[in-house]
C-alpha cells in the first residue's frame, strides 16, 4: 500500500471525515490533490493544482479548505495556503506523524 491508501483506510481519517460530515471532499478528491502534491515536492501553484487535478481555477479554494478540515488533525498544519493564497503546501512528513502512517513515503 501507498502512504495515501494507508491515510485513506486509517481509522483517524475515518473519525476526521465523520468529524467534517458532508462537507469532506470525496476520498478521490482528497487522493488525486496528495498524488499532485507529492509529485512537485508538496508545494504547487493553486493554478497549477487546478489543471493536475481538471477543475476550473476558482473551485481549488474551497476543495483546499474541505480538504484541510479532514487533513489538518487538532489544528496541525498538514495542508496549508501559502499566505499570499497564492501556493498550496503539504507537510507530507507531518501527516504521517498525524495519521500514525510511519516514516516512509
């Protein structure tokens, strides 16, 4: 398994979705934003997450931020906006501290 299939059927993301309700994205959505994420080092441009991911510019805000209320566990700041707003960041080594996913990637 994958560090995000591992995240994906961990209990702790289980319990944050169910905290979230229906407001969470869609564990495909929450999947393909961590795979582009990982892919350019766990920062990427919010335009540019908006074309990995095949969605207009204008929707990756509020994916971001519904992804952030399952992601961001007691307030650690797994995923983040750059504060210009401008650059979306993953503490990829912070979440799997968090979700208990071990060391490895």
């Amino acid at each position: 398994k994958t560090w995000i299939e591992r995240l994906i059927s961990s209990q702790t993301y289980a319990a944050q979705r169910r905290l979230v309700g229906r407001g969470a994205p869609t564990d495909d959505a929450v999947k393909n934003m961590l795979l582009a994420l990982e892919s350019r080092g766990g920062r990427l441009a919010r335009a540019g997450l908006a074309q990995a991911l095949g969605i207009p510019a204008f929707r990756v805000g509020g994916l971001v931020n519904a992804a952030r209320r399952v992601l961001n566990v007691d307030q650690a700041q797994v995923l983040s906006l750059e504060p210009s707003g401008d650059e979306v960041i993953l503490d990829a080594r912070l979440l799997r501290l968090q979700f208990e996913l071990g060391e490895e990637p």
